[in-house]
C-alpha cells in the first residue's frame, strides 16, 4: 500500500468521525431543545392549574354572591327594606310577637312542635300579630347551608301567602321532616319540596317549586339573616313583646308546652 494512499484513507476517516460527531451534536441540541420546552410546558400548566385553583378558592360561592346582592327579589307579604319585615296576623291587633329562629335549631323544632298550634290559633284570632326574623348562624357553627336554604324556600311559601308560610314552617319543624342539626337535610331543594308537598298551598306549586330550585329568594334570605344578627338576639327560639323577652316562668329560656307560652304571652299582653 503507498503511503499517498494510507494518508487519504486517514484522512477520510477523520472527515466521517468529524460528520458523526457533528451529527450527534445536532441530535443532542434538538433533543435538549425538546427537554426544555417539554418543560416549560408543563411548569406553565402547574402555573396556570394553580392559578386557575386560587381563583376558584377565591370566587366568592353562590350564597356569598346572594349575601353580596344589591338586586333583591322580596316575597309577597314583606315591607321594610329588601322585604325583611315579615308581619303575620289582622292589622288591627295591637301588640306583636317577635319570634327569631333558625330552620335548623333543634330547640327551635321543640318550641314549635310544643307551641305553634297555639300561635297560630291567636295570630288567627287577632290575639296579636306575629314579627319573624329568620336566621342562619347553625349554617357557620355546624357547617352547611341548610338554615339559608330552608329560609329562602320559607320565602317561597310566603310569596304564596301568610297562611302557606306559617304551615310551611310548622311542617320544616314538625318530628317527621326536621332532621338531626348535624344533618344538613334542608341543604337539599329536592328534600324542601317534600316536605312542602305536606302543605296544601305548596303541594305541586309549579311556582314555589321553581322558586325553590332556581333560588329566587336567596339573597332575600342573606339580608334576613343579617336583620336577625344586628338585632342583638344571641340565641333561638327568642320570643319579644315590646321589646322584652317573653320566657317561661321561673326561667331565661322560651316556654316550651302551650300552657307556659298562654301564661307567659296573656301577661305580656296584659302589661
């Protein structure tokens, strides 16, 4: 073999181990190129996922935006501001019983199992006429939304009338629909309209019906609310006339039997 041709051969050789490396420093590049951009990708996706779940932590829930309303639908039968005065009974009786509850309160379902055949009897009587102030607060302590719900639906009832708002409610709190506090049941529309069912004036109301699942009186129900908590009262059931509070004898607390109310609501009547 000449030496002419061994040094061509070299140098051949040379010129495909130059190509081959520069080939695989290309594969390199664009295979490095891929690695970075795969991964901006996705760090851009875990960006965005987060942001996407703080907005949604943030975005205000749709009984925060009720709370928040300034439009509000009142219900038939309601007056003062945003309808949150809710008198029941003959305009002619001249002394009014306050009455605070929260749908959800337990000693709120004994006091009108005990005793709300009775007001009802002398709200129909014109014995007095009746001042409810719905509240929600068992919604913040046991977690749910049960008592805003309840007391929208109660708006509901009332857009019918009085007489259908005041058997709604009677039926809300009698022992076969009200549940256990820790049981939201009353969070629930389809359980609302059942129990509605029970009620002459509700049962296939299209219209209540519609109200309750379309949540027409929703942010009516968060300014009640909000009634009840500037009032000052700090428990329920709460019962006043004349600004004082009506309990059973010998005791802070509402009376809970038809003969502690009569006694307590006649002396009331009569100072």
């Amino acid at each position: 073999m000449s030496k002419r041709n061994t040094q061509a051969n070299k140098a051949a050789a040379r010129e495909r181990l130059r190509a081959e490396r520069e080939a695989q420093a290309k594969k390199d590049k664009t295979r490095k190129q891929l690695v970075v951009a795969v991964s901006v990708v996705a760090a851009l996706a875990v960006v965005g996922g987060i942001s996407y779940g703080v907005m949604q932590l943030n975005k205000p829930d749709a009984w925060e935006s009720a709370a928040d309303a300034k439009n509000v639908t009142a219900p038939k039968n309601t007056s003062g501001d945003d309808g949150t005065t809710v008198v029941i009974g003959e305009s002619g009786a001249e002394k009014t019983l306050e009455l605070y509850e929260d749908s959800r309160c337990p000693v709120c379902a004994t006091f009108e199992q005990g005793v709300g055949e009775t007001v009802s009897k002398d709200v129909e009587a014109g014995k007095y006429k009746v001042k409810y102030v719905g509240a929600t607060f068992i919604d913040n302590t046991d977690n749910g939304e049960g008592s805003k719900n309840a007391l929208s639906a109660l708006g509901a009832a009332l857009d019918v009338s009085p007489e259908a708002f005041m058997e709604y409610k009677a039926a809300l709190y009698s022992a076969k629909f009200h549940p256990e506090e820790s049981d939201d049941k009353f969070a629930k529309d389809s359980y609302l309209i059942e129990v509605a069912d029970s009620v002459d004036a509700l049962k296939g109301n299209k219209d209540f019906r519609k109200d309750v699942e379309d949540g027409t009186y929703d942010a009516w129900a968060m300014k009640m609310s909000k009634t009840f908590d500037k009032s000052g009262v700090q428990g329920t059931p709460t019962l006043k006339m004349d600004d004082k509070k009506i309990t059973a004898e010998g005791s802070e607390n509402a009376p809970m039997t038809a003969d502690e109310f009569t006694k307590a609501i006649d002396k009331a009547l009569k100072a």
